[in-house]
C-alpha cells in the first residue's frame, strides 16, 4: 500500500493543474496505482469513449520503455501525444509518470477534423483544440523539466517504506506545505528552515532584469543584512549556480573569493548549496542555504535540497498566481469605479480629462494622451499629461499621421508601438483607439517607461478595456451635445452671436464656469443644466426670457443674478445660491477677474470656494489642423486642492498628489527628497485614512471627490 497516498495525490493535482495536461501513474505493467489528475481539455473524451483502447495502448508502450532514463514522448494516436517517465521507488525503477495529453500545431479547424478521424469520435466544440496544450520544441522542454521535478519528489514518497528519517521528515515538510495552503513564501521557508533543523539559514532570490537578480526572501539568525543585496548572472556563488541551473554545493568556502556578496555583509558562510526553481514567468528564480558552522553538507541535507526547491517553487508559483488574481480583480474594480465616475460626467472634455488622468495614474507611464478629430472638420485636438511635452507633441504628429491620413492601425485594435527608432523615446507606448460602432472617436496612447514586456501586455488589455468603455462614454456625451442643440434655448443662445460676437463668447464662457463648478459642487443633473442655460441667455432681458422660454426659474436666475451685479447694496447674504453663481460666473467670464467681489464679499465662503476654482481649473486643450505642423501642450485639471481638502498630513498630501499624477514610489522619492521606504510607509498610512486598498482606489476617491462633492 502506498504511504501518504492523500498527499501524493495532492502534488500530483498540482503539478497537472499547473500545466494543463492530465497525470497519472502507474506499475511497469501500466497498471494505474493512483487516479488520473487534471483537466486536459481531451482527458474527459478519451477516458469516456475511449477509456479500454486508451489503457491498452499505455500497457503495449509500458512493455517497450523498461530501460528508458529520461522522460520519452511518443504518438498515442496520430496526432495525440503524452511523455512518460520511469520513475524510482524503493531503490529501483517500479513505477511510470504519465502525462497527456498534447496535439500537433496547425490550423484549428484540420486538427480538429484530423482528430475525429482518428478517434472516431466527434469533438463538442473548437474550444476543446484550443485548450488543448501544443506539442513544440518549447512545451517538450518545459514538461522534461517540470516531470523530473514531479519525479523526483514522487519517488521519495513512494520510497518512505526504507524506514529513513530523512525521507519520513521530507514528508512531513510536503504534507505540511501543500496542506497550508495560507502560507507565504517567507513564512514558507523560516517554517522549512526551522523544521528540517539542517541548516543555518535559506534565501530566495528573484531576477530583477535580464541578467540581474536580487535576494528577496530570506530566513536565519544574522543574515537581515542579505535581503535586497543584487547579483548578476555568473558572479559569485550565487550566480554561478543561476548559470549553470543546476544544482550546485560547494565546501570549505568561508574564505573563497566567491563567497564575496556574504562578506560584504562579514557574514562567513562554510559550505553552500544553489538549486533554480523555476518561476511561473518563466525565469528563474535562485533557491540557496547553508552553514556557518559546519564546512559540509551531509548526504541526508543533500537530499533534502531537492524537496525545499519542489516546496518552494510551489509556493512561489502559488504567490505569483494570487498576486495575478489580486491584479486582477484591482483592475475590475477599477474600470467599475471608472465606469460609475465617467456615467456622472456626461460632459465629452472632462471625460477625456479623467481617460488620461486615470491612464496614467493606474498603469504608472511617462506621459498619457489622446489624440482626438473633430468629425466632419480637419480639426484634432491633444490633451495630455505627464513627461516630455515637446516630444509628446512630436509623437502626436505621427499618431495624426498614421491613424488619421494614412490608416495603416485601421484595425482599431490596440497596438504597442515598440521603439524602432521612430519613436522620441527609449520605450514602447501602447496605442488603444477610441472607438463606437466602427468609428475611430480618437487614440488613447500611454508611454509605458521602465516596465516589463509582461506588464506592458498586462497593461494593454487593461487600456484596451478602458478605451472601450471611454469610446462609449465620449459617443454618449456626444449625443447628449447634439440633442443640446436642438433646443429652443441653444437657437436662442447662438443667436447671440449674430449680432454681438464678444457677448457671446462671454455667455460661452460664462457657461462653462458655471457649469463645471456647480457640477464640482455636486449639485443635481437637472440644476445645473439650468444653470448653465441661464448663463448662455444672459445676454437678454428676463422678461423676454419669461415670454420665450418654458421654464420661469431662468428668467428667475437671471433677474436676481445682474441685480446682484448691478446693485453693489443687494443683499448677497439674502440671495439664493444659482443667482450668486450665475453673477459670479458672468463677472469672472466678463472682466478676467473677480476684484470687485474680493473686495465686497473676501469673506463669503461661496466666493472664496469659487475663487479657488477658477484658480485651480486650467485645463490642457488645444486645437490644430490635419495639415498643421505644430501642436501646442497644456497642462491638465490641477487636483491638489482637492488632496489639501483631505484629512492628512501635510507630507500624506505631497505625496497623494504626485500618486494622482502618475509617479511610483522611487519617482515620489526622488521628487520629494526621502527614501523609498519612507514613501512606502507614507502611501500605506493614506491607504488607510482613506480606507481604499490600493492606488487605483485611491485615485478614484480622488476624483469622485472633485466631480461629485467637491
């Protein structure tokens, strides 16, 4: 009977989960001696319909590899492949890995055809093709790799039965790991350190760029010091066993030259051990121990290595896989958020405001932009923020270029623009259109500097689903604009400009002040709208207003606002709120400023807000031709006042407001002259106080604060 049949029926589901193929093992005879584990994509059809003929065929093949080492592929049906890999127990070869079940590259449609041929059985759907793991030179390298590792630690299970403390103890530590599933990779390995009793002390370390890597995770009296330390690939101990990716123990070392990342730290190591694991992102990640007191690894320690790395890589994979899901489900919450923001501002210039804003903030870049065309005209406009303003003026001449007269990206998919030397940069951008129904609305582009090919591509489905969404919001604002226009009151307002063209594009001003301010206030959809269309017929008489218009309160709002223009005696204090913002919106919008209230009423609340406002509220908009050569860059929506509003210290609002902007930690550091850790401990006390767990929240309360409430 197999000992600890419970948890070798766990690493075998693991190892199978991890690699989408089906696993099982079985006796030289073929014989099954645990169940099938995975979910392959052809297991269910093959053990369903064609479970005898499958078996049978594992038997002939199991008679054929009796003196076969390594892991051998073979065709199971033509077409239909698995590996298999005799495995030792109890001192010899009795037992047989399999793993299945892979198919041949090619068109989805003729493997699928193929396939029904030659298992005379029809497939439920493509999905079944496309699921189904592809047998290259690539995936045969990765299943010998990762099938040794699985026999390896199988085979020590199924050995138990010698009696050897070492193995009983290797045992415990699988069952203890793979049973925990709540462990961390740190408390994963001072756990392992502390029970094994072997060795002095165990790291980790993790690779930062191509040829560096940095000691992430360590356990052991002493060696804090260690943690962060960088290495490169060949230097040293550590990196030689990275190098090699084999692994490596050496003796006798506590003065060799080699050792030199330990002295630095006066840290004298004996002897030493270096195995790879393999990371999920497919780099390798640096298993390492050893002593500082004794100058040899004994034989039982040296079979335990290989049981630390399978537990260890577990884990590592495990950690990485919750941290994707965690991404994840941030960047849902994200778009939720941002979908609720952007159905409160139906205005079409905010919402590409809030696109960059929230591009550039969430995803960490350089520089965020859109490029915009006006339909029916040449005009396009750029709004934009973040680094490299010139440059980002010239990248937006090609952007025009290729979108807008050429068409070469008419695909309407979003594409990373990497740098071939057309680019002012050193880093990819990635591009994501801006569309509704087929329609190109504009270029969402995000300059994405120091980050990885992987976040790159993570980033980029995330910006294609928030241009998505901001297509959308920007055609539904338009549609909101042009059935503005085909109001009786926006005849009325145009109108104006027929015969008096400076008082109209006061009213327009006057309009926009209004609106967007009382919108910040968070006043209802209904008052301001009627603010601004007060606003917009300021130029007439209130009681033509009142003959020609439906609504009363209009002709009401203006009335009571030009007498508190007019009449420096009325009383403000008595006067209610939508006559004050339509005078103090007609006065700023008039004359450029706001001296004569400052000078009455510096005191009232409302007008210092209002102040503040405007103050505040320069926004980044431009206009050029197609056939322009110059595009001219502003700066976008200020937010730190809404950060000073917040209940923080006045370092927390330093460092929120370079948070909103875009900056990550080591920027913030070096913009505000602190260290990292500083920072970090800076950006987890906002985190708190502001009760969000992460960036994008804390981006979003921002914002919710400036368009909602104020």
């Amino acid at each position: 009977m197999i000992q600890n049949k419970e948890l070798l029926e766990e690493i075998i589901s693991q190892f199978a989960w991890n690699e989408s193929l089906a696993v099982m093992i079985t006796d030289t005879d073929g014989e099954p001696i645990l169940p099938v584990k995975g979910e392959n994509a052809l297991t269910s059809i093959l053990l369903d319909e064609k479970r005898e003929e499958l078996f049978a065929r594992i038997k002939d093949i199991a008679a054929g590899v009796r003196r076969v080492v390594n892991p051998l592929f073979f065709e199971l049906w033509p077409g239909v492949h698995m590996v298999v890999k005799p495995m030792e127990g109890a001192g010899s070869f009795s037992y047989y890995i399999w793993a299945g079940f892979l198919i041949e590259n090619g068109p989805e449609e003729e493997k699928k055809k193929q396939l029904e041929e030659q298992l005379s059985v029809r497939l439920p759907s493509e999905n079944i093709i496309e699921n189904t793991p592809a047998l290259t030179e690539e995936s045969k390298r990765n299943i010998k790799q990762w099938i040794q590792k699985l026999e390896s630690t199988a085979a020590r299970i199924l050995g138990e039965e010698s009696g050897s403390e070492s193995v009983k103890l290797q045992n415990k530590l699988l069952l203890d790991s793979y049973r925990d599933i709540e462990l961390d990779v740190d408390r994963a390995l001072e756990k392992l350190r502390i029970n094994s009793h072997a060795f002095d002390f165990l790291g980790i370390a993790e690779q930062q760029e191509e040829d560096s890597y940095q000691i992430t995770n360590l356990s052991g009296e002493g060696v804090a010091s260690l943690s962060g330390t960088s290495f490169s690939l060949g230097e040293g101990f550590l990196g030689r066993g990275l190098l090699t990716r084999k692994k490596e123990f050496w003796e006798g070392i506590d003065k060799d030259p080699r050792a030199v990342l330990f002295h630095r730290q006066r840290l004298y190591p004996k002897s030493l051990f270096c195995v790879p694991i393999h990371s999920p992102g497919g780099t390798e990640a640096l298993l390492f121990g050893g002593h500082f007191t004794r100058d040899r690894v004994p034989e039982n320690e040296r079979e335990l290595v290989d049981t630390l790395a399978a537990i260890l890589e577990k884990r590592v994979h495990l950690d990485t896989l919750q941290q994707e899901n965690r991404n994840q489900l941030q960047r849902l919450s994200s778009l939720v958020e941002i979908s609720k923001l952007m159905a409160t501002i139906p205005d079409y210039k905010r919402i590409l405001y809030l696109l960059v804003d929230i591009s550039l903030g969430l995803v960490g870049g350089s520089f965020a932009a859109i490029v915009l065309k006006e339909a029916k005209t040449e005009k396009v406009q750029l709004v934009s923020r973040g680094s490299g303003k010139e440059q980002v003026s010239e990248y937006a001449r090609d952007v025009i270029k290729r979108y807008y007269l050429e068409g070469s990206q008419s695909s309407r998919e979003t594409y990373v623009m990497m740098n071939d030397g057309q680019l002012p940069w050193n880093f990819p951008v990635i591009e994501s259109p801006l569309t509704y129904n087929g329609e190109l609305l504009g270029v969402l582009c995000v300059g994405m500097d120091g980050l990885t090919d992987q976040e790159v591509k993570d980033h980029a489905e995330f910006l294609e689903t928030l241009s998505t969404i901001g297509g959308v919001s920007l055609q539904l604002a338009k549609q909101e604009t042009i059935h503005a226009e085909e109001d009786k009151i926006y005849s009325l307002h145009e109108a104006i400009a027929q015969f008096d063209r400076s008082a109209y594009e006061t009213t327009v001003e006057a309009s926009k002040l209004a609106g967007d301010f009382a919108a910040v206030q968070g006043k209802p959809v209904s008052d301001v709208k009627e603010l601004i269309q007060a606003c917009q017929l300021s130029f007439y008489d209130p009681d033509f207003i009142k003959q020609h218009v439906e609504s009363a309160k209009l002709a009401k709002i203006v009335r009571e606002g030009e007498q508190l223009l007019e009449d420096r005696n009325a009383e403000w204090a008595m006067a209610e709120e939508e006559p004050k913002l339509f005078a103090l919106a007609c006065s700023y919008a008039a004359h450029g400023q706001l001296d004569d209230f400052r000078s009455r009423l510096g005191a009232d609340q409302l007008v210092q807000t209002f102040l503040a406002f405007v103050e505040e509220s320069q926004v980044v908009e431009e206009e050029m031709t197609l056939t322009e050569d110059i595009i001219n860059n502003e700066e976008l929506i200020d937010m730190k006042q809404t950060v000073k509003e917040l209940s923080l210290s006045p370092r927390e609002q330093e460092v929120l407001d370079l948070v909103v902007q875009g900056y990550n930690n080591r920027e913030i550091a070096e913009e505000l002259f602190i260290s990292g850790h500083t920072v970090k401990n800076h950006v987890t006390k906002i985190f708190q106080k502001l009760e969000v767990p992460d960036r994008a929240h804390a981006i979003s309360k921002v914002y919710q604060m400036r368009y909602r409430t104020g």
